[in-house]
C-alpha cells in the first residue's frame, strides 16, 4: 500500500478509534497500531486490536461499538463472532480495516495511558504480548515490533519473560530457537514509515536478542540513555 493509503487508512482508523473511546466501555488499543502509532512510529500498520478486561460485559460493549460504527460506515461486516473474540471489517470507498475486539482474561502489565482521550496500551505490556505471539503464528511483524521495541527501551529480559510466562506457557529454548532462526531478509515485505531496516544489521541484532534471553540478562540492544520500560 502506498504512503498516500495509509494515510487515508489512518484517517479511517482515527474515525474508528474516536467510536470506540467516546463511550467509557473499557477497552484500549495495543498491538502493533498501538506501538507504531503512539510510540515508535516505525512501521504502518493496517488493523485495530482492542482489548478489555471487563469479560461480563464484553458482548454487550461490542454490540453498542457496533451500533455506533454503523452510524458511521456501510458495511460494517461482522467476520468472527465468537463469544470472547470478534471482528468486524468496516469499509469507507476502498478501503478495508479490520477491528478485532479481544476479551482478555490474561494479566496485563501496567495500565493503558489516556492519549487525548484514546487509551493506548503500555509498551511493557505490548512487549510481552509480543514474546508470545512470536511463539504462536508466524508473523513477520512480531519479530519487527521485538526488534524496535529492544532497540528503544532498556528492560530485563528476565522481568519480560517472567510477564510472558503468565499468559501464557512456553519455552525460552523454543523462543531463542525461533529468533535464531529467523529470516531477516523477510523483514523488508513490511511496510515502514521510512527506510526498510539493513538485513544484516538486523540478523546481528535478531541474534543478539536471542542471546540477551538465553543468557537471562538485561536487554543489550538499547543504549545507555533509552528510556527505561
């Protein structure tokens, strides 16, 4: 997509956004949107993801989102229905932007900051939400938000992987393996803000993440005045 798009498509996305938080309904926008957009501004994103953790009412908030999002847009298309998942695809001229609204029973780290009235997720929280979806899909935009978010921010990978842990269960063999082995090359099938990172640059700085986790220590990758997670 081009830059001139994805402009359009963040205008769509701030439409959407502004339904969601006009209602107090508890939820917050995290994911890539939300470290991209709010934070790092590295990459462009495509799609929405909000979170709660208010299960009980989980339905009835989407179903009032829904309402008012078709105030706004036709169609607005209801792909996935299930009880504590949903998504909606919402449609202005050509474009399309997926909205996946997520009731989350796993422990959030840190509370979501109020953004000009968009309450956003935390890095730290997005962070480890992120070691876990590199284990769980193939995504190569998961591997592109570790990298940026490690390079911008000191923290103790064993702090983070502790928080990870208490999602969801997995291996820190299974994770270094996964870093260590990743392409870098396919990196650059992303779209950024500006230039595409250097593959090689970006497989010394893959495989030094893998080692800071394998080794348990602190994250080497962010200098000596990045701001602290």
């Amino acid at each position: 997509m081009a830059p001139d798009k994805y402009e359009q498509l963040y205008a769509l996305q701030d439409a959407v956004m502004h339904a969601v938080f006009s209602r107090q309904l508890g939820f917050y926008l995290t994911g890539g949107t939300a470290l991209s957009r709010f934070y790092l501004h590295h990459r462009y994103s495509d799609d929405l993801d909000f979170f709660t953790h208010e299960i009980n009412s989980f339905g009835d908030a989407v179903r009032t989102v829904r309402s008012d999002l078709e105030k706004l847009f036709t169609p607005v298309i209801a792909d996935v229905d299930a009880r504590e998942f949903k998504r909606f695809t919402v449609q202005e001229a050509d474009l399309l932007l997926k909205v996946d609204f997520v009731a989350d029973r796993a422990p959030r780290v840190g509370v979501p900051e109020n953004r000009d009235g968009r309450y956003v997720d935390t890095v730290r929280n997005i962070l480890s939400n992120k070691v876990g979806a590199v284990l769980s899909r193939d995504e190569i935009r998961d591997v592109a938000d570790l990298l940026q978010i490690s390079r911008s921010y000191r923290f103790s990978w064993t702090a983070v992987l502790r928080e990870a842990l208490e999602k969801q269960q997995f291996e820190r063999e299974e994770l270094v393996y996964r870093l260590s082995t990743f392409p870098a090359r396919s990196l650059r099938d992303l779209p950024y803000c500006g230039a595409a990172p250097d593959v090689q640059d970006a497989e010394t700085r893959i495989l030094t993440i893998a080692r800071d986790i394998e080794s348990g220590r602190d994250n080497s990758l962010a200098g000596a005045h990045a701001p602290e997670l």
